[in-house]
C-alpha cells in the first residue's frame, strides 16, 4: 500500500509540473497558437461529453413484446422481454386505468392474470370483457408505450 500512495503523490507532482510548463508555454504564444489550444481544447471536451452521453444517457432499452391471450379463470396479458437484463421497479399501466408494480421483471415469459393482477386507484380488477388496447411500462430508466397485440401464431 506505501508504494501505491507514493506512486500516487509523484503521479500527481509530475502532472502538476507538465501544467506549469504549459501553462508558461501557452502564455508565451501568440494569439493563434492560443486559439489552436482553444479550438483543440473544445473538440476534447465535445469528444468526452458525446462519448459519456452515449455510455450513460441511453439507458435501458425496453426490448418488450405484449400480447392478450383468452383464458380460464382469468384472461392473461402476456409479456416477453427480450433484453439480457432484468426490468428492476416496473410499472405496467393497461390504458392509463388498470396498473400492476413489478419488483422484478426477469427476461423471457411472464404472464399476468387481469382480474388478479391489475387495479385500478380504486382497487377493482378489470371485468371478464376487458380487452386492453395498449400498454405504459415505467420504471426509473424510462417509459414506453406499445400496442397490445392479438396471441401470435406458434
């Protein structure tokens, strides 16, 4: 650990001194190479600010297909996720009225009973005839609005 910390200082006592002598440099130029400095100064930052937008800012991408499917005792809403990471802190919200919380929501099939697993704010399920038009999946990374569709052919 005592070579750590003493590579660290001298790391840091040799950039230090690389930004003395450019700093005496850059005042002893002329206003071009100034603006040289400026111009490649920026195109630095733009570079790392476009690189950390593109890592960080695109979160999570909701890879989510939805589907009704007719059933007894209840009619399911089936959902298959296809990331290759779970959805942490879901929300699903069938036509803006019915919603279900989902701590967890691994990839794959899921399907969720509406007369069980949906409420509305006042904590009535869905009736028998329900047949939901769309589907808002929220959590923290984002939302996204998809069409519920018909059960796809196997």
């Amino acid at each position: 650990m005592g070579n750590f910390v003493e590579d660290l200082k001298e790391g840091l006592a040799s950039t230090l001194a690389f930004l003395k002598d450019t700093k005496g440099a850059y005042e002893g130029s002329n206003r071009f190479a100034k603006l040289r400095v400026w111009i490649l100064g920026l195109l630095g930052v733009d570079v790392l600010l476009t690189l950390l937008y593109v890592a960080f800012a695109g979160g999570q991408v909701f890879d989510v297909e939805v589907w009704y499917q007719k059933s007894f005792p209840s009619n399911l809403l089936i959902v298959r996720h296809n990331g290759n990471r779970a959805l942490k802190d879901l929300t699903l919200t069938l036509d803006g009225q019915y919603s279900n919380w989902v701590d967890r929501l691994e990839p794959g099939l899921k399907g969720f009973e509406l007369r069980g697993d949906f409420h509305d704010h006042t904590g009535l399920a869905p009736g028998d005839q329900y047949r939901p038009q769309q589907i808002q999946l929220k959590n923290p990374d984002g939302e996204m609005i998809i069409p519920v569709l018909d059960r796809p052919e196997s």
